[in-house]
C-alpha cells in the first residue's frame, strides 16, 4: 500500500506533502506527525526510503504507508484524555503519535503478537523519550505494550473508546473488535479489503463508513492445537498517577503556559511558526504556439532558453549572479526553551532532572 504522494526530502516534507493532498486535514494530527520523525523507526540501512509514501516490512517488523497511517488519524478523531488500543502496534510509530494527542490523562495500549517487535518498540520509545525535543512541546501518553495474539484478549479488559487494528479483520472476527468500543467509541480496522470506520452509538447500534480500498496482511489466527494452549492476553490496568507524577505534570503545564505568554507578547499577541527554508522547485516547459494568419494558419515552437543550446551559457551565468545575489538562508538552532526554563530554576539538580524526565537533550 501507499504511494498516493511524492517521496519528501524529510519528514517536514512528507507531512506537506500528506496535506497537499488531503490525507492530513487537521492541526492536531498534522502537529503530531511533524513531532515524530518516521525515519526514526527505520533500521538505519533502510532510512533512505522513509518518506516514500509506501509501506516497509522487514522480518516481523513493518510499517504502513504514510497516507494510511493519515487516514488511520483522522478518523479515529482523537481528544486529550480518551483511551486507545492498538491491535498490531508493531513499531510503535503510530501509538507515538497517538500519545502526543491524548496527553498525561489518556490510556495507550497497544497488543502485538512477536517479542521481538515488542523489543524494538520499547528501544524506539525510549529513544524519543530521551532525545526529542518533541517530547517537551506535548504532554504524553506514553504507550504501554504486551506481547500476544489481539484475538485472544481476556473477556474481562476493560472497553475502549478508540481502537484500531493493523492487519486485516476477517468478517468472523468483527463483532468481536466492536466489543472492544465504548459506546461512543471509534473502531478504525481494515475489513474486506476495505479501510473501515465504526462508530458505537448505542449498546447494540452501530454507524459503518468505508474509507478506502486498502491490501493488508490477515491477523494471524490463534493456534488452539493440543501443543499450543490458549494464551490469554491480559492487557495492562489503567493505572492511577502518583501525586508526585501529577505534581510534575502541573509543573511543567505552567511553565508551557508562562513560555507561551512571553512568546506571545514579543511578536505581538501572535506566534507565528519559524520558516521553513525550503529550496522551490522550477519545473520549464516546452511551449507550443499555433499563429493565425488571415486564413492561414502557421504552426511554430517558441524556443525557451532550456530549448536553446545557444543560449545555455547565458542562462548559466544569470543563474549564478541570482545565487550569488541571494545568500541561502540557514535556519538557527532549535532551542528547547521548556528544558532551558526547567534548568534556570533555583531547585536541587535532582528535582530539575525529575522534572525533565531525566532526558539527554
């Protein structure tokens, strides 16, 4: 799947490019994919290739396309404090993403069915945990993952109000996945070669919308055979925030909230986004010119420049005295303004490290 829009530069790119072309239509997704660099859960012989809008899959480890994952987004419809369950969280790209919206007060979960991935998920968490700036621009909730079949959760978990699953739910398994929705809920799955949203309005009431065609793998049956005992995945209790945890929560908001004031009073009650630095493309044309004469008609070619092998000197040279006149501009360092606060305050250096999630950056 993918390859609905054009391979970006970076992932800044990528994200224009995603709402180029509608599949991004939201500030708060768009601000969530811009936070997490998809290259960054990529092995690093494999980088090259991810902002190509295509799926990747090497071993058990896979991530859908980009203009899947968009999809996935927006119709899940995503609010600070709700709970998630992510069927195939794979990588842990998407339930990072997701984190980002639901903030300090929401539930992530996510059920994959390899160890192995499970262990690359962690490693990628704990990376941008660390080491992205991201981390301190949101409030995050952090995903917790556990390894096992997603079609095997125990009877007794408790309800969600958004899930989605990543591979593809055979019409067997459906009434199943709809029992794991709130009422209120949204339940985002591929069914029947089709990307397929599900509403819960009441206890037994349903609203179905197909959003698009899409090819994904089938979820791996249970293996019930004498050797191989049901295994009942457990997904992890909902857990209540200490009150020093809460404490540092508030902290840090209000020190959000005081960088956002002083911000605003500088440039003017506004906070306008840093430019973006990026080089236009100039695609030249060949022209065709039909020239009406009386009641002849001349058909001729206008020559360009870039046509005119005479003129590719002067071209060259116009080209150079623009580039000279126009020095290239280079962004400034990114400043983590939040971290730098943090820092300055008159507080014990254990107390300030809390407060910054014992982070490298």
């Amino acid at each position: 799947m993918g390859g609905a829009v054009s391979a970006g530069e970076d992932n800044d790119e990528l994200i224009d490019n995603l709402k180029e072309a509608q599949y991004i239509r939201t500030e708060l997704v768009e601000q969530a994919f811009r936070a997490v660099d998809r290259a960054d859960y990529y092995l690093e012989e494999f980088k090259d290739n991810a902002y190509k809008d295509l799926a990747w899959k090497h071993g058990n480890i896979h991530l859908s396309a980009p203009c899947i994952y968009s999809e996935v987004m927006e119709a899940l419809e995503l609010q600070p404090g709700l709970s998630f369950l992510n069927l195939g969280s794979g990588t842990g790209y998407l339930s990072s993403m997701v984190g980002l919206i639901l903030g300090p007060f929401g539930v992530n979960h996510g059920v994959e069915l390899h160890s192995d991935v499970i262990e690359y998920a962690k490693q990628k968490l704990d990376f941008f945990i660390r080491t992205s700036d991201s981390f301190d621009k949101f409030d995050f909730c952090e995903p917790s993952f556990v390894t096992g079949n997603c079609l095997e959760i125990s009877p007794d978990c408790c309800q969600y109000d958004r899930v989605y699953c990543g591979a593809g739910v055979q019409k067997e398994h459906e009434d199943y996945m709809k029992n794991l929705l709130k009422v209120g809920g949204i339940l985002v799955m591929p069914l029947e070669e089709k990307l397929t949203k599900i509403t819960r309005i009441g206890p037994s009431a349903w609203e179905t919308k197909k959003i698009l065609a899409v090819s994904f793998a089938p979820l791996i049956q249970p293996n019930h055979t004498d050797s191989a005992k049901s295994k009942l995945v457990h997904l992890p209790p909902v857990m209540v925030r200490s009150l020093q945890d809460l404490a540092r929560i508030a902290i840090r908001s209000t020190i959000k909230k005081l960088i956002h004031q002083e911000t605003a009073g500088r440039n003017g009650n506004s906070v306008r986004n840093p430019p973006r630095f990026k080089r236009r493309r100039i695609r030249r044309r060949r022209m065709e010119t039909i020239v009406f004469l009386d009641k002849e008609v001349f058909a001729s070619r206008i020559s360009n420049p870039s046509d005119d092998n005479s003129c590719e000197g002067l071209e060259e040279e116009s080209r150079e005295e623009v580039e000279r006149a126009i020095p290239e501009l280079k962004p400034d360092p990114p400043v983590n303004v939040l971290r730098e606060k943090i820092l300055s305050l008159p507080l014990p250096d254990p107390l300030k490290y809390y407060l910054l999630y014992y982070r490298e950056k």
